[in-house]
C-alpha cells in the first residue's frame, strides 16, 4: 500500500513538475493554455503570429534583454534568426471533485485489485461528490516547427505541424447519480428479470434528457493543424515599432462531440474516428509489423491575426485573434441524439457486460453532415522590461466564439534571468477550466549560445504539495534548436 502511494506521489510530482517549453512567455504576448515557453518563433503560431518577426534569443544573449532587443540594433542583427523544434508535448489534467489523497488511493489501491467493488453507500457518496464539479483534459504535441526572420527583424515567416486534444466534462445531479448508482437509482421503480438473467428497469414518471441533463455539460475534440504565417512591422520611430501577422491554419478532425440542455430541447452531436472504420489497425506483413491508421473525418480551415507594439525597448503590448472564420465540416460517421424521453435501463448479465440506457438511447440517429463553428478568442497581453534581467506581464484571454468549457482566464507573471543561461518564470492564473495556480518554470540554454533549448515546469508549484483537487500536468521539448 506504501509502495503505491510512494510511486503515486512521485508520479504526480513529476507530471506536475514540466508543463514545459510552451508558455509564459506567451503569457504576455498573446497566450496559450500552456505555461512555459517561447512565445516567438514557431510557437508564435496557434498564439500570435505577429510574433514571428521578433528577434529570438541570440548569440549574446539568451534572455528576454535580447528578445525585446534592449540594447538596440546591433543585439537584433546578433540575434538568432533560425528556430527548429521537434516534438514538444504538453498535458494537464484536473478533477475538481478528487484530492490527491482519494486520487492516489482510487488508482493505485482500488483499481489495481482485481476484486474492487463499490458498495450502494460509496456509491451515492460518489455521486454527491461528483454532482456540479468538473473534469478537464487538454494535450498538444508539436510533431515539427519552423521559423525564420529576416536580419533586421522586419519580417518573419513560421510553419508548424500540432495535434491538439481537450476535453471537458460539468456533471450535474441526475447524469451522476444515473452513472453512478445505475439500476440502483432511485429514478427507476420497476423491476423485471429476464429468464437471461438480464434486469430490466422503469420508472414510472420518465423525463427527457433536457430535464435530466440540467446543467451537465461536455465538449470533447482532437485535432491536427498544419499552420502557416507570417509577420511585418508595419511602422517604426525612435521610441515605437509595430508589428501586424497573420495566421492560417488547414485544421483535420478525428473526434468532436458536444452536448448541452436548452429550455426546448438539447444540443448533443459528434463524431469520432475510434469508433468507426476511419480507426483501423494495418499490417504490413512485408516489413512484420503493425501500426495504427487513423482517418480524418472533417476538414477545415481558421484564421489568426495578431499585433504587437513595442515602446522605448522596454514594454510590449499585443493581442490576437485566434480561429477567426473557423469551422470544421464533418462527413462521416456523424451522430445526434434526439430529446427522447428516458424512461428504461437494461443491466446485461455476461462478461464484459455494461448498463444500457433504454428509450433515449435508442433515438440516436446517424445524420450526413455536421458544421462545427471553432471557438474564437481574443487575448490581450502587456510585457514590461524591469531591468536587464526582469521583466513582468499580464495577460487576459476572453472567448468570442463561446464554447463548452471555454472560459475568460487572467494571468500575471515574472520573467527572470539570474544568469545568461538560465531563465526562471513564475507568476499566477485565475479563471480557465483550472483552479488559482502558481506556475513555476525554468528554461536552459545549452551551449555556448544558448543553440539548444530546454525546459522544465509545472502548472501548478503550490499543488505538488497540497491535497486539494489533482491537477497533473507535463511538459517536454528537449530538441528545440535556434541559430
């Protein structure tokens, strides 16, 4: 039991220790959801493509006095002008209604023995614990980024290859209870056995699922994107230069779904390529291998714009405009549930047997086509250089477009470099689908100009310690190059 609970904590330390390389250095530039990396170069796409024409970190200097150029135009031309990077990963998960406590022992106690049963009393404690509480889980994996800027930093262009995952979950009473408790809820007050063995439930008094439903929310989607962009300064004096980018992104989809009640009925479609042809396991008898296909089932395309002002070297102002004009057409395998009365739970006997829900269920219908509006956001952000070594920011992101589980999040932090190689980043966030958090970052610069970038994170440094609701996270990206 022990062991478990050491590895459980070690584990979660870990993951939440590395939210890594994608981050607060977006913070004031035009945002992520992620907290610790460049926001210029590559990653300036998918954030704000003004970004692009930036100076990077260069062969002086690898801390933000060179990227907001403080000493002028010789640090700009000395500047790095190439940035490469391969595979940058990045995940964080939250469970409201867990602390790490019940986490680590549901996991690694409950979970692991093969006997584990809950009674009817854990059950219904369950459910009340989990009604009106949230689950979040959001990755992206940066398979390959690009970009370049010209020597002068007048312009720059950016290319890069995401996937992208998020999903979220808000449960209310009845969808818990009805998850949870199954046959034993208190909803259903009939009961048939079938000479199968199989239970048969009713009630008396159905309701539909816009009643059950309530406040229960869910938005589920993966993605990949493949982003072009490119970024001009469009005016310069003295004491102010401006940059203005654009942004596209060709965007596939593998699953969507989303559901939520409305006074007249319920919003709930999706598609997912696992559960259909499009998720296929291939042989390639050949070489003696197998590998995973998987088939887009929408295509789409959004736009990014973005702008940055930048004031006597020293503060920085910017905002963006993310998945404007966005939308995804979906053509296969596109389903909708209908607001069906639920008013039957059939409990098959047998191995691998599950709970089915009667009625509702079977009002499931398979439409041709569906068109998924993207969520837009629009994000604000503000830099200011303290000294050579320092700089503070704050960020505001605000949704446009809104989605489920897309919600206003504000983000203030420090950026400080106690050595030229070494960056610390710090700060905290309200709002999101998180809870208040302190992120804790560091950067590396490995050799002798900083060519080879590493980082090391975590999205929350408070709750590596504290037992409140798990919010795990990590980030790697150990192979990002600039020159």
């Amino acid at each position: 039991m022990r062991i478990y609970k050491l590895i459980g904590l070690l584990l979660g330390g870990l993951i939440a220790t590395v939210y890594a390389q994608t981050g607060l250095h977006t913070l004031p530039l035009g945002g992520l959801t992620n907290p610790v990396t460049n926001a210029y170069g590559f990653s300036a796409l998918g954030v704000n493509p003004s970004l692009l024409a930036l100076p990077l970190p260069g062969k002086e200097f690898a801390g933000p006095a060179s990227r907001w150029a403080g000493s002028g135009t010789e640090t700009i031309e000395k500047s790095a002008r190439l940035s490469l990077g391969f595979a940058e990963f990045a995940i964080a998960g939250y469970i409201q209604a867990l602390n790490k406590r019940d986490f680590n022992d549901i996991v690694f106690n409950r979970l692991m023995n093969q006997n584990f049963q809950m009674t009817l009393q854990e059950k219904k404690e369950f459910a009340k614990q989990f009604q009106r509480t949230a689950i979040s889980l959001d990755w992206r994996f940066t398979w390959l980024g690009i970009s370049f800027r010209d020597k002068r930093s007048k312009w720059g262009v950016g290319a890069t290859v995401r996937d992208e995952f998020s999903f979220y979950l808000y449960l209310d009473s009845f969808v818990t209870h009805l998850a949870l408790l199954g046959l034993q809820f208190e909803y259903f007050d009939t009961f048939y056995i079938t000479p199968q063995g199989d239970t048969i439930a009713w009630t008396t008094n159905p309701i539909n699922f816009s009643e059950a439903m309530e406040d229960t929310r869910l938005y589920l989607s993966q993605t990949r994107r493949f982003s072009v962009g490119g970024s001009y300064q469009v005016y310069a004096t003295k004491d102010i230069q401006a940059w203005a980018g654009l942004g596209v992104n060709y965007i596939m989809g593998f699953s969507y779904g989303e559901a939520y009640a409305l006074p007249d009925g319920i919003i709930a479609h999706g598609a997912t390529a696992y559960l259909t042809d499009s998720f296929t396991l291939a042989v390639d008898t050949a070489n003696k291998r197998s590998f995973i296909e998987l088939k887009p089932l929408a295509t789409g395309v959004s736009f990014d714009i973005g702008g940055v002002i930048r004031y006597k070297q020293n503060l920085m102002v910017s905002f963006s405009i993310l998945d404007l004009m966005g939308k995804l057409n979906w053509k296969q395998h596109v389903v909708r549930l209908e607001d069906a009365l639920i008013d039957t739970l059939i409990n098959y006997q047998g191995p691998g047997s599950t709970g089915n829900i009667g009625g509702g269920w079977s009002n499931i219908y398979r439409i041709t086509t569906l068109q998924q509006k993207l969520p837009v956001t629009l994000q604000v952000g503000a830099t200011y250089q303290v000294m050579k070594m320092l700089s503070v920011s704050g960020f505001l992101s605000i949704p446009i477009r809104k989605a489920v589980g897309f919600l206003p999040e504000f983000r203030a932090g420090v950026i400080f470099q106690p050595i030229n190689l070494v960056t610390v980043e710090t700060g905290f966030a309200v709002g999101g689908r998180y809870p208040f958090r302190i992120p804790l970052g560091l950067r590396f610069g490995l050799g002798p100009r900083a060519n080879w970038q590493i980082g090391i994170a975590t999205y929350d440094f408070l709750g590596v310690w504290r037992n409140r609701g798990p919010l795990y996270s990590l980030g790697l990206a150990f192979l990002r190059f600039q020159l």
